[in-house]
C-alpha cells in the first residue's frame, strides 16, 4: 500500500527537494481533492449532455 501511496504522490506531481518534504502528505491531499472534484464535474457534464441528447 505504501508503494501505491508513493506512486500517486509522484503522479500527482510531489517535490523533491528536503525544503518541502515534510508538506508532501498534505499536498497529496489537496490535489487528490481537486482531481476527484475535475472528474465527477466532467461525470456530470456527460451524464447531463447524455439527457439532453437523449441517450438515456
């Protein structure tokens, strides 16, 4: 587990200098945060769009 935490630490785009480091949980945080909000608004978007168009 701790070896997909540091994945997606990088992935999200985590520091590497020592000045930073001890910040790297709490920015993690916040840009999981911001990339779950991008998803379910574009989830919304589409399942909207799909009702207009009346896919479902």
């Amino acid at each position: 587990m701790n070896n997909l935490f540091k994945i997606w630490l990088y992935a999200l785009g985590s520091f590497s200098d020592k000045k930073t480091k001890p910040y790297d949980k709490q920015v993690v945080i916040v840009r999981s945060f911001w990339v779950l909000l991008h998803i379910a608004t574009c989830l919304m978007i589409i399942i909207g769009n799909g009702r207009l168009l009346g896919w479902w």
